[in-house]
C-alpha cells in the first residue's frame, strides 16, 4: 500500500488543504506479470475511488489514524452535500454521524438541494443512537423517505459521536457499498 501525503489549494475553500490518498498496491503473489510470470506491476482494471471526509475537529490523517481507512460528522454533511448536488459523479453516499440540518447558512440545509430521485446515488446513513446528531441524522432519513428517495438507515445503540461508532460504521459501510467494478468479491492472495 503506498501512502501519499499532499498539500493542495481548494478553489472551494479559498485555502490550501492537505490530504492522504492510499493506493493500493500489488502483493508479491500477485505482482507476476499475466502473460510471461515475470515481476510485474500490472492491474487488470483501474481501481474504484472511495472519498473518506472527516470531521471538523479532526484532519486528513484522522480516518488512517483510527481505521484502515463517506465522511463522518461534517464529513457526512459534506458527502451528502456533494453527492447529492453531483449525482452523476458518484455512485454510493456514505454519511457517519452526519451533521446534517445545519441551518446557519443556506447552503448548509441539505433540505434546499434540487434532489431527482431516480438519478440519486445509493445513500447509507448511521448513527449512533446516544449520539447529539442523532434526531437530525433520523429526520434527514424521514426526510429523504418522504421525496422519494431510496437510501439504508441505520440506527445503532450504545454509540455516541465517537471513532468507537466510526471505525464499526466504516466497516459496515464497506460491507454495503455495492461494488460491480472488476475486483468485486476478489480477495488478496497475501
């Protein structure tokens, strides 16, 4: 796995921002080149790409720091906000512990999006139940419910807004993601 730290300018933000991106990389049995078994690194298809959005008190080293690897807290705002405005660029929406209905500012009311609902990305939300997001993140499910959208909702007790909660959600997520890319179902062979 090859970890790559970068410091970029966000137009959006107005500032520069840091980020991490993991690529994956081949193991030793499988870095054989296909056609002649020589050492190779080649991949059959492009790899499938998983935004990871972290959370206002938190930074681009929080989700390798807490997990092996959607967005949590304002990361969750943040995928919904994108996903949902962009549909046609992604093809699943995780949302952890969203802050969503933020009402401070209109642009932060997820409610005010133009959402087409057949061309909605799949949606999974979570939460914990002892989590102070909570309410909102299960009216936001009642809300996308009452558009018509079709999205998975899961309400998880015991849990506040914690990377307990995250590192259990991020696996679940995965776990739910459909995937019909090339390495679907593949498992490594180390």
């Amino acid at each position: 796995m090859a970890k790559l730290q970068c410091n970029v300018i966000s137009y959006l933000l107005k500032r520069t921002i840091d980020l991490t991106v993991i690529l994956p990389t081949v193991t030793l049995p499988e870095a054989s080149h296909p056609e002649n078994g020589r050492p190779c690194h080649c991949y059959p298809e492009p790899y499938p790409v998983l935004y990871l959005l972290h959370g206002l008190g938190n930074n681009h080293q929080q989700w390798c720091g807490y997990t092996y690897i959607a967005g949590l807290s304002t990361g969750g705002f943040g995928a919904l906000y994108h996903g949902l405005k962009n549909p046609e660029k992604y093809r699943a929406i995780g949302a952890f512990s969203a802050a969503v209905n933020v009402k401070e500012r209109k642009e932060t009311d997820l409610t005010l999006l133009p959402i087409t609902p057949e061309a909605c990305p799949d949606v999974y939300l979570t939460c914990g139940k002892d989590d102070f997001l909570f309410e909102n993140n299960r009216n936001y499910s009642l809300y996308l419910t009452g558009i018509g959208v079709s999205h998975t909702w899961v309400e998880v007790p015991g849990y506040g807004h914690e990377w307990r909660f995250w590192n259990l959600a991020v696996e679940q997520f995965l776990d739910w993601l459909p995937r019909t890319d090339y390495y679907a179902g593949r498992r490594r062979k180390i």
